[in-house]
C-alpha cells in the first residue's frame, strides 16, 4: 500500500510535465508565433486582403450648347420679317476711305458689345467720288475673319446679306436712324444713303448731349455712352423734341427704331478724347480692333504680292520685312492756309526721314529679337503716284508692290485692302503721322506681331 501511494504524485507530476512541455512548444514555437501574431494583428480592411471592386469608365460625350437664333431664316424681302422678337440690333453705314470705315465697325460693333444688342454689318462702300467712276460694295467677311473674330471678341454679328435679300426682289424698307451729322456736326444733310441695302432712311439729329463738349460748336465727337443711351427706352421719351427729317424716297417720316438702333456715321466716336485710336487704352481697338484679323482670302493674296516683291518663290517662307506707309496725296496742300501757300517738298516728310525712322526699327528688333531685317525686305506703301518719287524709293533699296494682277482679278479696291494686310504684317512699320491708315498699321504690328514701329512727322516745322 505504501509503494502504490508514492507512485501516484509521481505519475501525476510527470504527467503534468509533458502536458507542460507540449504546451510550450505548440504555443511558443517561432511558427506558431508568427502565425498568432499575424492572426491576432490582421486589418480586416487590408485592402490587399478586400475584395478588389471593377474600375468602370464612362465616356459620356456632352455636345456644345447650339448658339441662339440671330434671325428667323434666309434671307428674307424685308429686314423686319427676319428680326427675332426676343433680340435687338444696330447698325450703320459705312463712309468715307476703307481704312475710316474699318474704325467705323470697330466703333459699332463696340457699341453693340455694352448695349447687349447684335452688330448688323453693312457691305464696305466704294463711293463714286474722289476721282472713283463706279461703286464697289465688298463683304465685311471677305475681308476680316468673322469666326475667329466673334470667338475672340465674345460677340456674335450678322451681314445685311444674311438678312435682308439685297437683289432686285428685296423690298425697300422705311427706317427711322440717328443722325450725328444732323445732331452733332450741325451739318447740311448729307447724310450717305445704303441704296445697296434698299433702306429708305428717314433721320433724326443726335441730342446735344451725346457730344463730348456738349454745347460747344466745333467739337465733332461724340462719346460711345451717350449712343448707347439711346439704345434704351427711359433715354428716349426725354428726346420726343427732336424733329425727324422725312426719307428722300418715300418722303415718309419714322421715328428712331427701336428694334434696329442706327447711325449714319459711326467714325467721330470716343471714350475720353478726339481721335484716341492711336492711345493705348482706346475700347474700341482693344475690345474689338485687335481681334479683327484678316481672312485666309485676303492673307493669301497679300503673301503673293510680298514674294513677288521680294523676290522669293512660292514654295521659299516669306522673310521678316519692314514695311512703310507713306501718305502724300491729299496731305500735299495740308500746310497751306488763306495767306499762305507752301510747296509740298516743304510742307511733307522727306523720305530720308522714313530711312532715318527704318532704321531705328531695324536696330530695335535686333536687340529685342535678335533679329536682323535684310536691307532690301523693306516694302513701302503709299498714295504717291509720281514716277520720280518712286525712282528715289527704289535707289534706296526698298521694293515695291506690284498691283496689277491684284487689280486685274480682283477689281479697283483690292490693292488697298493688300496694302493694309501689308503693312499690319511686318515684324516693323513706319507710319505718318495723322494717317489713320498708319495708326492701324502700327497697332496691328505692335499687337499682332510684338514687333517694332515709329511715326514720322511732318508739316511746316517738321
């Protein structure tokens, strides 16, 4: 009995041992460690245990908004029957040379853009005057980029001939128009007519008010707030003292339209003072004139008169030139007066001022552009016609534009719409001083092609 009770604690103590041992080993084994701490240590939102959800791409192809309606359908007899009766219009007639009637559209469609109302552009007019035997009316699209133009500008412009049918079947419409001539300049009536565009034009002056100087008699501006006044109904209840002179057709009278706001001239037009194009802050050329770029049409046709006149070959790129605007023609009496008669040679720039001018342009874009301009890729541009004028331009080196196929393909008006594609694409320009030719020459190569310009002066003490 007694054997038999000390062989019990001992078989239960070994027992116990290897309980203990086996123990030891499954739970404290670097396997078995390992796999309970990474059991114990699991993320449950591990996103490389997650299930992986499927990437979906949809392409949804959302098509641009359709610009609104500007008119109701082709062309129609009369311009009402076309007018959407949610929208309003201007419009004006063009005057005077081509370059003034390009600042005149610059200055409507201006005028559109802060009356909120749509530009209706009226074909260039080639007047029979000054030595001109027949008219000639030109597209404003044929000569200026109307796409890019809108998109730039962000405004959206008709053409009379999109609205209106200007062939023989169109109906004459009676229209009553603002007249600045009337109202502002105290002019006899001499107002231009769009006969092409078969308008019956019954006109009534401008109030004082709309001048820059109101009551003074020789101030010829008016100031682009003061029209746009009259685009607006509570302005015009406050003007019912003005008389309408009748049409010259018709011989009826219409008061100023209120869905169609027109002016006969839109050239004598500012935001601060007299003939401000030339300044940098002038809105006309910097909301509009700038962005009117010429068309691929036009474009084309002034590079082939560049190469030919620099003699480079069609398939050669056109070098960087210099080009030059001289105006003479009607400037030549410009320095006379009643007592006095001064000889042109006096009165108007020699031309080695213009060479003393080139050359400073020259030297600029080399050291701005690090540039150099050839002697002879310099284009001049000009209104003089005498053949020993020319002689002298030629002895200095510069070229000159042939227009002959110009004119012969394309009518009389053509060279002096290549002469402004010209001169406005030039790495550097020369301009005279008071010609608006010049002054949008020089802004389109400063604007357009960051180049290099100067102006030269001219008169008695020039």
């Amino acid at each position: 009995m007694g054997v038999k009770t000390r062989r019990r604690p001992l078989l239960a103590l070994l027992a116990a041992s290897i309980s203990l041992a086996w123990l030891f080993h499954t739970f404290w084994s670097p396997s078995s460690s390992l796999q309970s701490a990474r059991w114990i240590q699991r993320d449950p939102f591990n996103r490389w245990d997650a299930p992986v959800a499927p990437t979906v791409t949809v392409t949804v192809q959302v098509p641009e908004p359709t610009p609104p309606l500007l008119m109701n359908d082709v062309p129609t007899g009369s311009f009402r029957d076309n007018l959407r009766p949610e929208l309003k219009y201007i419009s004006g007639w063009p005057t005077s040379g081509w370059n003034n009637q390009v600042m005149e559209y610059m200055n409507l469609i201006y005028l559109g853009l802060i009356t909120e109302r749509i530009p209706i552009l009226a074909p260039f007019a080639r007047k029979k005057r000054h030595g001109v035997k027949s008219e000639e009316f030109v597209p404003f699209s044929r000569l200026f980029n109307i796409s890019r133009m809108q998109e730039e500008v962000g405004v959206r412009v008709l053409e009379w001939g999109e609205v209106k049918d200007l062939t023989s079947a169109g109906t004459l419409d009676g229209i009553g128009c603002w007249s600045m001539e009337l109202g502002v300049w105290n002019a006899s009536w001499r107002s231009l007519r769009p006969h092409n565009l078969k308008l019956d034009i019954s006109y009534t002056p401008t109030p004082e008010w709309v001048k820059l100087v109101p009551g003074d008699y020789r101030d010829q501006q008016a100031t682009f707030w003061s029209l746009a006044a009259l685009a607006f109904e509570d302005t015009r209840p406050a003007n019912v003292d003005l008389s309408p002179e009748p049409g010259p057709i018709q011989q009826s009278i219409y008061w100023p339209d209120e869905r169609l706001l027109c002016f006969d001239n839109m050239y004598f037009i500012c935001a601060h003072q007299a003939w401000e194009f030339d300044k940098q802050y002038s809105p006309a050329w910097r909301f509009v004139g700038q962005y009117m770029r010429f068309s691929s049409e036009m474009q084309d046709i002034a590079d082939e008169c560049i190469r030919k006149a620099l003699g480079v070959e069609e398939h050669e790129e056109i070098p960087l030139y210099i080009a030059i605007h001289v105006r003479r023609g009607d400037f030549k009496n410009a320095c006379n007066t009643k007592e006095v008669t001064v000889k042109p040679e006096d009165c108007l720039a020699p031309l080695s001022a213009y060479a003393q001018r080139v050359e400073e342009v020259r030297e600029e874009i080399f050291k701005t552009k690090g540039m150099r301009i050839g002697d002879g890729d310099v284009i001049m541009t000009t209104d003089e016609t005498d053949e020993g004028w020319w002689t002298e331009v030629l002895q200095l080196g510069w070229k000159r534009v042939d227009h002959g196929d110009v004119l012969a393909r394309h009518g009389p008006w053509y060279p002096t719409f290549v002469d402004g594609v010209i001169q406005g694409g030039g790495l550097g320009f020369v301009g005279t001083h008071r010609s608006t030719v010049s002054i949008l020459a020089d802004r389109r190569v400063l604007e357009w092609q960051k180049g290099a310009t100067r102006t030269v002066y001219w008169g008695r003490n020039h």
